[in-house]
C-alpha cells in the first residue's frame, strides 16, 4: 500500500506512477586539439512528477468521499500562493501492515494542470511537479581591520551561543522499529524520520538499517 502526502494532505486516491528525476550538473569542454574534458558537479535539485485523480463523487472505496475536489484544489492553490517549502512524502507499507522504507523530502509546488475529461466520466486529474528545496544560510564573521599600530587583521567567526539549546534525548531501538515508525511516535509525524538519521549519521550506515540495541539520538 502507498499513500503521498502533500504537507499535511494526504492524496485522496494514490498515483499509479511516480516520476523522479535527479538532475545532473555535469559540463563537458572542448580544448583545442585535445579532445573533450568533463567538469563533475554537484546534482542539481530532484524534480517529482505524477498525476493524482480528484474523486467527484467518492466513487473509490480508498478516497476520502467526504472530500470533494475542490478541497484539494483550494489546499494546492494555497500551497502556491504561500510561497513556502513543505514536505512531500511516500509512505509504503506491506500487506501485513508493516511499515517498508518510506520517502521524504522538502520540496516546493511548481505548477499543477487540472483536466477534466467528459470521456472518463465526473472525476478531475491534476498533473502535479515537486521540486527539491534546499534551505541556505549564510556565515556571519567579524572582521577587525588593521591600522599601523595595530596586529595583522583578525577575523572571528560569530558562533551562535548554544547554552540554552534544548538536550536532546534518546531511543534504544527495539525489534520491529524503523526510523519511520519511531518519529511518528516521538513526534506524531513519521515523515520526520529523516531528522533522527541527520542526527545519528555517525553511527547509522543508511535510514533503513537499524538493529535493536542501538541508542539513537532524538533531536
């Protein structure tokens, strides 16, 4: 079973296809009697694709039926008009009910096609693209200019003052956990697993693999 959600929409019928492209940043010059030379890059930002289908009359046993399209439109319509970024998650679970690994990422909403098709009856589809957001910041330094008496310039870094930070606190993991399934518990928001990895990623090789025993950082 899947299901996507859209911040804190959940999708009311569930793509059948999902499209992910990984941008590359690569370059390839051409020097003169030298043949090609290629310039490796960072990636660009990760574009996600796929259609959703807008039940009109609940017809689908897995939508929401009390939901009508246009409280789907009017959610996507803010999304854009609040220029923030948000998360977009896939969360895939097996027959049994088990949690499989999940996916996440903080994205912003590009653009949406709505169409409706006399042909294939009262439903809506919405044609929605993601992109990838990646949040900056910039480095406040302090520089102290010289003067002629004075010693050769002196520049400090700013350092935020961490005193008053809250600890954070930890988790033994037990059988059957997943990062997924411990940040809905911790933070009744499983998409947040990605968080505890960032914050273990000295000791945990990949969000997926976890043994009971271990101690986790929960920031």
């Amino acid at each position: 079973m899947y299901r996507f959600q859209m911040d804190k929409i959940t999708l009311p019928v569930t793509p059948s296809k999902l499209t992910v492209k990984i941008k590359g940043n690569n370059k390839t010059l051409t020097l003169v009697n030298e043949g090609d030379m290629s310039i490796l890059r960072a990636p660009g930002l990760t574009e996600i694709s796929f259609e959703v289908i807008l039940p009109m009359l609940g017809k689908y046993p897995f939508s929401v039926a009390h939901n009508r399209p246009d409280y789907y439109l009017n959610a996507f319509k803010k999304l854009m008009l609040e220029k923030q970024p948000f998360q977009f998650s896939v969360i895939r679970e097996a027959p049994s009910g088990k949690t499989l690994f999940p996916s996440s990422m903080e994205v912003s909403l590009e653009n949406y096609t709505i169409t409706e098709d006399a042909s294939k009856g009262l439903d809506m589809t919405v044609a929605i693209t993601l992109k990838q957001y990646i949040r900056y910041a910039t480095k406040t330094k302090e520089v102290i200019q010289p003067t002629a008496e004075s010693e050769p310039t002196i520049i400090e870094e700013t350092k935020r003052d961490a005193s008053s930070a809250p600890k954070a606190q930890t988790y033994t993991v037990k059988s059957g956990d997943c990062l997924w399934t411990i940040a809905k518990k911790y933070y009744n928001d499983g998409a947040r697993y990605k968080e505890i990895y960032e914050a273990n990623k000295d000791t945990l090789k990949s969000p997926n693999l976890i043994y009971p025993g271990q101690e986790l950082i929960l920031p």
